[in-house]
C-alpha cells in the first residue's frame, strides 16, 4: 500500500487493525495457556503465541505486501525497507497466569524508524492505534493532547529485573535508578508488560516509562504511539529510538527531560561503563 509519496500510513493502520480485531477473540479464548516452548527458566511461549504470530503474518503479508518479523518465527532485517515486527502476546507470563495486562504489539519499520503502531489489549477491550503525524486513537476515537504535567506529578512504569543479574544494564544499576525515581516520580509501577507501558504513556495514563530489552518487536509499537501523541521516545543514553536501540524510554517532552536528568544522575547507560559480555536485552522479562 505506497502513494505517490511512500507508505499510506492511515490505509494500512486501518488494515492492521481489522486483522487484529480478527484475531482479539482467540487471544481471550486463550487466556490461562500454559507453556508450549521453554525459552529459559521463565521464559516461554504459549501455543496461543505461535497460532496467532502464523496467522497475523499470513494476512498481514497477504493484505499489504510487506514482510513481518515476529518474536516466535523471526523474518527478514528489522533495519532495511519496510517492514512489520509482530508479539502475538506482550506479556506472556501475565498472559498464562490470567492477568489481563497483556495484548497483542504491531509495529511498522521503515529502515529501523518506528512509523506505526498498534497496541490491542483484548482483555480490557482497548485498542490503541497511531502513526507518526497522525493522531493517537483509542478504540478508534483520537485522544486529545496531554495537557502540561511534572515527573512529580505522575507515574512512572519501570521493567522488571533480577538485582543479582548482570547483561548490558546490570540488576544493580537498575536497582539504583529505581531508587533514585522513588523519590522523584509520584509513583512507581511494574506491569510486566511492555506493549502495556508504551501504550499507557502515549495515553496519559503513565507520565514515562523505562523498558531495558532491545528487541524490535517489543518496543516499536510502544515507541510509534508515544511519538503519535506528541511524546519522545529514546534509549537510556538519551539517543533516538531505533530498531538498533538497546533499550526504550519514553514520555511527553517535559517529563521526558526531567527523568533523563535523574537517569544521567544515576549514570553508567552508555560507553564503557555498560557490560559487553551480555548481548542486548539479557535478562530482559519485561514482556513475559
């Protein structure tokens, strides 16, 4: 679906969605799912995760010709053209235990930039939808802009993390930024759930949210509805989100500022002060 211009971003946000609303039935009806794939010692995927990720890629592919990268099956380069990063289920641990803070993350790249997304959460019957440029909808209505607010003032979502385990951003650091928020934000919040967080700030319901994975499909949706509503969404070092980033933080400008001065108090995001003996996102459960 391209114009004369490139991609049509409001055709195919409408596509992607009808296909998810296709889909939000069998990801209730799957609700309690045990683990079908162990991944390490919490972290797996349901049969719900692998029928819906085929059945998603198959439609998307069919119905706008672009290629899908999803967590379970992977696909082509998340950084070159177009193309979509799919999780069939954010939240799998939520997912499998019965919490219904957990949905399912459609995010569209083009050469790594985050230019779309959805965010469909089917067990609170929300569906959170944008594009670059465009408005922020929530089930299907645009959401009117954020009025002026502090990190005092709101909540902030925070990932959640092993304080024993090391990886690019260490249990400790994590630990110390955690503290170092508890008495800046108004409150502090671990839903388990990435696509949950992302969204929530695009909403207004969170005032910032930090995620310490790297992958693509966990984080370019959050990222594409953030920037739909006005907000910033970066890396921990402070630099613009990509598909390459290691990690996602996001809220409305003034918010954003205030927590990236007590992330840089903290300190240690970037250079040599991060391990290298980890790859990107190790021990990164936020989306299980």
């Amino acid at each position: 679906m391209t114009t004369g211009s490139g991609l049509d971003l409001p055709a195919l946000l409408e596509v992607a969605g009808s296909i998810l609303d296709g889909v939000s039935g069998e990801f209730v009806a799957g609700l309690g799912a045990p683990s079908a794939v162990v991944k390490g010692a919490t972290d797996f995927a349901t049969q719900v995760d692998l029928d819906l990720e085929q059945r998603i890629r198959q439609q998307l592919t069919d119905r706008t010709g672009i290629d899908v990268h999803g967590e379970e099956f992977g696909g082509p380069p998340v950084t070159d053209g177009a193309v979509w990063v799919l999780d069939p289920v954010d939240g799998t641990y939520n997912f499998s235990t019965g919490m219904p803070l957990t949905g399912i993350l459609l995010g569209l790249l083009v050469d790594g930039e985050a230019v779309l997304g959805l965010t469909w959460l089917p067990l609170t019957a929300t569906r959170y939808a944008g594009y670059v440029g465009g408005p922020l909808y929530r089930n299907g209505v645009p959401m009117a802009a954020h009025p002026p607010t502090t990190l005092a003032q709101t909540a902030v979502a925070f990932g959640p993390f092993n304080v024993s385990h090391g990886g690019r951003y260490p249990g400790v650091r994590r630990a110390q930024l955690l503290e170092a928020l508890s008495v800046r934000a108004a409150r502090l919040r671990m839903t388990g759930s990435t696509g949950v967080d992302m969204a929530y700030v695009a909403a207004g319901i969170f005032g910032a949210a930090i995620a310490f994975g790297a992958h693509a499909w966990d984080n370019a949706a959050g990222a594409a509805l953030v920037r739909a509503a006005g907000g910033v969404a970066t890396d921990l070092a402070g630099n613009p989100w990509t598909a390459s980033s290691p990690s996602l933080v996001t809220a409305m400008p003034d918010v954003h500022h205030e927590l990236m001065a007590v992330i840089d108090d903290v300190g240690g995001w970037s250079g040599s002060d991060i391990s290298s003996t980890d790859s990107p996102g190790t021990d990164d459960r936020t989306s299980r």
